[in-house]
C-alpha cells in the first residue's frame, strides 16, 4: 500500500498513520484494517466504483432501511418515486448509495445507514472519514459475527447472508484479506 502522504480533516499524515487511529478507536487490530484497504483500493483515497446491482438502500428521510426493491427498480437507470434524497435529484442519490468509496470501499447506503450526510465523492472519500466509517462497520460486523474476524471480513465485501459460518460464501476475499495481512 502507498503509505505516502494524504490530505485530509487531520492535516498531513500518512495512510498508515490514519488506519492506526481508527482501528484504535473502534477496537480493531490495525493490520487487518490495513490488509482491508489494500485489497479494497490499493490505499487509493479516491478510489469508486459503481455496483449497479446493489440491493440495500437506506431511507435518508427516516433513518433505516429503504423497502425492498423490485427486480425491475433493480435493472433501472432511475430512482423509484417514492426513494427519498438529501439534496439534488433522486438519482444522485439513489447511484451514490450504490457505489463503494474510498480507501475501504464503503457503500454509499452504509455510509448512509453510519450518519453520513455529506457528499459522496469529496466527503466520504476523505481519509479520515472513510476510515471511521468503514472501522465502524467492521467494529459492528465483528460484534455480529461473535468475535469471528473471517466472517466479519466475508460480511463486510458481501452481506451478513451466507457469510455466518465456515465455508463462506465470500471465503475468496477473506483469503485475499489474509494474503494482504502477510505481505504487510
């Protein structure tokens, strides 16, 4: 990972620095932190992309979870009506919140689901919220998971379903995670 200097809230300091003071702040173990955003965007602050099949969507207005999406929302390039925004138009919304962002690829509806009520391309790639973010929910997903950080790494890249007990459904990225974590 390049662990050269970052811009960000905090001032000038290197990735390395700001993933040791989130991890510590959440309870996490840095270097599983540190293998996460390798894997996820190479340490690239900037990094997005697009998840247009993407399922979960939070409800801005209300603070929990949008309702289920039909197949038909799914394929389709607009908002459904009744998808709620925080400013601007439905779409800028409803695309951001299925995307992932920055240096642990956060999804736009769990940033959401976590407070975040900024922009998405400027505000929660910020390094030192993305990683706040993203710590907050590994810190949770661990708690979920008992403890068991293989299936809170498989539930962070792919969802809770399928992802509870050995073998993983996601057990390919916990292995990459794994890999990472040896190459630090």
């Amino acid at each position: 990972m390049d662990q050269g200097l970052v811009n960000s809230r905090s001032g000038a300091v290197t990735v390395a620095d700001l993933i040791k003071t989130a991890a510590g702040a959440h309870g996490l173990d840095a270097r599983v932190v540190a293998a996460l955003v390798q894997v996820e965007s190479g340490g690239e602050a900037w990094a997005w992309n697009p998840e247009p099949k993407y399922q979960y969507f939070w409800n801005v207005r209300f603070q929990r979870p949008f309702r289920a999406i039909t197949p038909q929302e799914i394929l389709s390039e607009s908002a459904p009506a009744d998808f709620p925004t925080l400013a601007g138009d439905r779409d800028q919304e409803w695309w951001g919140q299925q995307a992932s962002w920055g240096l642990m690829q956060i999804m736009g509806a769990v940033a959401r689901e976590y407070g975040f009520r900024g922009s998405y391309l400027t505000q929660c790639c910020d390094p030192t919220t993305n990683l706040d973010i993203g710590c907050a929910h590994l810190s949770r997903l661990l708690a979920w998971s008992n403890g068991n950080v293989d299936a809170a790494l498989a539930a962070y890249n792919g969802g809770k379903v399928g992802n509870g007990t050995a073998p993983f459904r996601n057990q390919a990225y916990v292995d990459r995670i794994r890999r990472a974590m040896t190459l630090a």
